[in-house]
C-alpha cells in the first residue's frame, strides 16, 4: 500500500509547523567520537532542508547505538558539526527526547531552526514501544514524518507508537526511495532479473532466498553460505564454513530453484586459505575439491567470469552480502569484482541496488557506491522488506 509522502505536504501544512522526525543517525564512530561513515546523515538531508525550505521548525530524532540507559558514549551529539555542515544551519541540540527543557528548546525554535532530541533510546520505553512515552514525543509536534528506514523494521514509540497520537504521519524522501527499489524495483523489475546473495551463513538469508525465488530468473550464491550447499552435494569442503543442520535445506533450495525455473548458479573455483587470517596463504582450487585443512574464503577466477557473463543479459540485479571475506585484501577479490560488474552494468542502464548491510561497505570499500541506482541504508530492514516482511513503521503511516 503507498504511503502519503511528505512532499504531498505544502508550504500551508507545513509554515510555522513543528515537524517530528524520526531520523536513522546511527552511524558507526571511532575512538574520538568521530564519524566514520556519514551516508545515513547525507541521507537524511533532503527531507529536512524541504521541511525547512517550507518554513517548519524541525525537532529530529534518532537512536544511536543499543544503550542500555543514558551512555554519554552513544550521545547524538557528534552528530550536530556535519548535519550543520550540511544543512547550512546551526543544529541545536537538546539533553533529553522529552521534558520540559525540550518543550522550551521547541517553543523557541524559530520556522527553518533544527533541533535534534537526544539519544532516543537513552529510554527503556522507547524499544518497549510505551504508549504514554509515546504520547510525550507526539506532544512536542504538530505533524509526523519517518524517514527512518534503517529503523522501518522495529515497532519502536518513535517509529510507529508516536503514530498513534500524532496526525499526519507521513513518508520521508528517504524512507520512499528505500521503499521504492526495494519494493518497487523488485516486485516490478524490468527482466532478466537477478540477485547476488552472499554473507556468511545461509541460515540468515533463507528467507531472502526464499522470497527470490518467487521473483528472480538467476539466483548467484557466494560467500560462507556456499560451503553447506558443496557438502550437501557430497563434495569435500576442508574447514570451510559449514552448517551442519542445514544440509537438508541447501538441497532443498537447490530442487526448489528448479521447480521455480530460477537459474542457480554456484561459484565453480574458491579462493582457499590455511587459516582464517589476513596473512594466510592461499590457493585457487576447484569448488568440487577443497583439500583437507583449507577453507574457502572467496570465489575464485572462474566463478567471476562466469557470474560477470550471466549478469551481462540482466536488465535488474539486487545484491545482499559479500562473496568472500572481504575485509582481508586476499580474499576480496570476488566481492569487488562483482562491485565493478554492478557499476558496469548501471553504466548500460541497468538498474543495480544495493541491499544494505556488508555489501553496501564493500561498494563503499571499492569507491563505486555513486555508480549504483540505489545503496541501502538500512541493514536488516533491507533483509526484512526482501524477505517479504511488513516493517511496522512504514505500516503505521498514512496511507496515500
Ligand atoms: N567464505 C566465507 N567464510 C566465512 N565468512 C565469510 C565468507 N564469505 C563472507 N564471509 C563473511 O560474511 C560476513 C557478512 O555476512 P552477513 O551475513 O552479515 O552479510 P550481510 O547481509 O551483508 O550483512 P548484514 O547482516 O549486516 O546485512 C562478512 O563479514 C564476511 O567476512
Ligand atoms: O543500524 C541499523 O540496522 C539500524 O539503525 C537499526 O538498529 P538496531 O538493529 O539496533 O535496531
């Protein structure tokens, strides 16, 4: 069901307004506080500068971390420098997501000011999605606007609780472009349509493959996840990651890809090592004969250019997780090649979205993240929406 979007809210529904919006700033930091990856803040900006633009006055809250109570670690305010930066605004920042001095911080806010809440999860009521805390945000607002899609998949008081108290609630530009590929583009693609999905564990991703299967014509499988389906099979697998409980599974998936007309390809060669280590060594093997004491970290020569030619007739390519250990170097070599593949194909129109999570780090990682049509924000509720599931904060908003 489409969602009633913010930009449906005009300078009249918006002039002189307080606009509550939950925002997803949970981005990683270093030692120094300092922000490592600033993708989700740069995501969040078009909503808040249209808000602006149309004279609100906007109160933003996010949750960063998982706190358990109030962590001056998992403060929100290293945050305020870049939303400043690149909102070309000074950003204030309140001590608290609720109270008096945040009703004082809003009263004073003038139409165009930003105010960002702190840590919402700062209370316990927030994850338990309390009613009368829920009520306490809603109070602080005239009108309600998500955009936080990395947050979509909790039912938390300021992703769909507040929704109940506070009118209109409304999608963020964010929060539609996330539901608009991932959704859209994969319920609707322009065919051939493939997905890539990687990671380290099939237990994680059988609902996502599953879900696939009703939708894609080519299945690619990479990562730690193939090892279960070799040994399934009957091939020796070394010391690679395997799952035991899910031999019968992988088979399973393998005979329902066929009974779906789905193309499932496996990697052919692997990249193995001696030990799970940046420094180990390695050897390129065939995928059916992996040696005693070795395991496979990456997908080797062959598999890339098989996979390379089968993406090459594919109009639509969703990806999920990495083909390899990326984060050694030795063992990256899969996981960029198909981050070069993808940036290739959107070159030629193709239409490429990245399903959140690891792989969005390793496009990242190559420099390739501006070439694709959509990355991600969100992690798991990418997984969570692929999967077919309803996220609770895009369901409690209007609908449109
Ligand atoms: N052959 C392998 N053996 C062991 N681990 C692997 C292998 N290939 C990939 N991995 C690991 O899988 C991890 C990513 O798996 P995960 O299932 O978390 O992927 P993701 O879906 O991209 O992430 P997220 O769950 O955050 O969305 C990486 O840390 C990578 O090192
Ligand atoms: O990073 C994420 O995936 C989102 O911000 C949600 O965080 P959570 O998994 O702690 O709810």
């Amino acid at each position: 069901m489409a969602k009633r979007s913010v930009g449906d809210l005009k300078e009249a529904d918006l002039k002189g307004k307080r606009v509550f919006v939950r925002v997803d700033l949970n981005v990683p930091l270093d030692e120094n506080q300092k922000i490592t990856d600033d993708t989700r803040v740069r995501a969040a900006i078009p909503t808040i500068k249209y808000l602006r633009d149309h004279g609100a006055r906007v109160i933003l809250s996010s949750h960063l971390g998982r706190p358990k109570g109030i962590t001056p670690k998992y403060s929100l305010k290293p945050l305020v420098p870049r939303l400043s930066e690149l909102l070309g605004v000074n950003v204030e920042i309140a001590n608290d997501s609720i109270g008096d001095e945040v009703e004082k911080l809003v009263a004073a806010l003038p139409e165009g000011g930003v105010l960002l809440l702190e840590n919402v999860r700062f209370y316990k009521e927030e994850e338990k999605n309390d009613p009368e805390f829920a009520k306490k945000l809603a109070s602080l607002a005239d009108l309600y606007v998500n955009d936080a899609f990395g947050t979509a998949h909790r039912a938390h008081a300021s992703t769909e609780g507040v929704t109940k108290y506070l009118k209109p609630a409304v999608a963020g530009f964010l929060m539609q472009k996330e539901l608009d590929y991932l959704v859209g583009a994969v319920s609707n693609p322009e065919r051939p349509f493939a997905a890539i999905v990687g990671g380290s564990k099939v237990s994680s991703k059988i609902g996502v493959i599953e879900s696939l299967f009703e939708k894609v014509n080519l299945l690619l499988l990479g990562g730690g996840m193939i090892f279960t389906f070799y040994k399934a099979q009957g091939y020796s697998v070394g010391s690679s990651l395997v799952e035991e409980d899910k031999l019968e599974l992988a088979t399973a998936l393998i005979e329902k890809a066929k009974a779906k007309g789905v193309s499932l390809l496996l990697p052919t060669d692997v990249v193995v090592a001696n030990k799970f280590a940046a420094d180990a060594d390695s050897k390129v093997v065939p995928a059916s004969a992996i040696p005693d004491g070795w395991m496979g970290l990456d997908i080797g020569p062959d598999s890339i250019n098989t996979f390379s030619e089968a993406l090459d007739g594919t109009k639509t390519v969703i990806w999920n997780g990495p083909m390899g250990v990326f984060e050694f170097e030795k063992f990256a070599a899969g996981t960029d090649a198909i981050a070069k593949k993808l940036a290739e194909l959107s070159g030629r129109g193709v239409t490429t979205i990245i399903g959140g999570g690891d792989s969005v780090a390793a496009v990242e990682k190559a420099g390739l993240a501006d070439k694709m049509s959509h990355i991600s924000t969100g992690g798991g509720a990418s997984l969570e929406l692929l999967e077919g599931k309803p996220l609770p904060g895009v369901l409690a908003l209007d609908d449109a």
